[in-house]
C-alpha cells in the first residue's frame, strides 16, 4: 500500500515521519467501512491521524531506476503504484514510489499516462523487445 507520509528518511525534514504505538488502540473498538471501494485503510480501528488517509492496497514489481537527470544503468529497486486520497484531497492521486521517493499524479494525469503508453506509436516502438 502506498506509505506516502508514514515513512521518510532521517535527513528529510521537510516529509513528516509518523508512527504507531502499542497504545494507540481505538477505545470505540470498531473499523470504519470506508466510502471508497479501493481503500483498505481500517478507519477507527486506532486513534493514530494516518488513518483517516484512504490507501489502495498497492501493486509492487522490481525495476531498474535512475533519475531523470542521472546517467549510467541505474539501480535494481522495488517500485510501489497504488491510489492516495487524503482527507484535504478533492480528487485522488496515483502515487509511485520508488527508493524511497515518489511521484503522485492525478486521476487525469495518469489517464494521460495509460494513453500515451498504450497509443504513441513512438513509444510503442521503443518499449518493444
């Protein structure tokens, strides 16, 4: 599931680094049903702010990176896609994360993204085998 703002690195102070302790049990004792059919965050299960954060399950694969401006073959890493919406969020995100960094985009920008995979023949060509 996308972790987003539940894990950063120690150098990062600008990304908010958040964590979950025994005692954080709900009193009320009961889960939430979320409005989304793709979340799978446990709503009211724990008093903790990440969970009213709605999370898709995720979809993993391995890869080789590298950065936009970076050269050389890259990294072999774990890549992570799966939906973002938080409670201040009008629309939900695609969010990939990688390496411990991301990209979130919108619901349209990752429609762009399918299209321009799936229909520029320039693209096709250079993703063949």
């Amino acid at each position: 599931m996308p972790t987003d703002d539940r894990v950063a690195p120690t150098d990062d102070p600008e990304r908010e680094v958040s964590g979950m302790g025994v005692n954080d049990d709900d009193p009320r004792g009961f889960a939430g049903r979320c409005e989304y059919a793709w979340c799978t965050t446990e709503h009211g299960a724990t008093v903790h702010p990440d969970d009213e954060v709605h999370r898709s399950g995720g979809v993993g694969f391995s890869a080789r990176v590298r950065g936009g401006a970076e050269r050389g073959p890259g990294i072999a890493a774990d890549v992570e896609i799966g939906i973002l919406r938080r409670p201040s969020d009008t629309e939900n995100w695609l969010v990939i994360e990688v390496a411990g960094g991301g990209l979130a985009m919108t619901a349209e920008g990752a429609r762009a993204l399918r299209r321009a995979l799936a229909d520029d023949p320039q693209i096709q060509a250079a993703l063949s085998p």
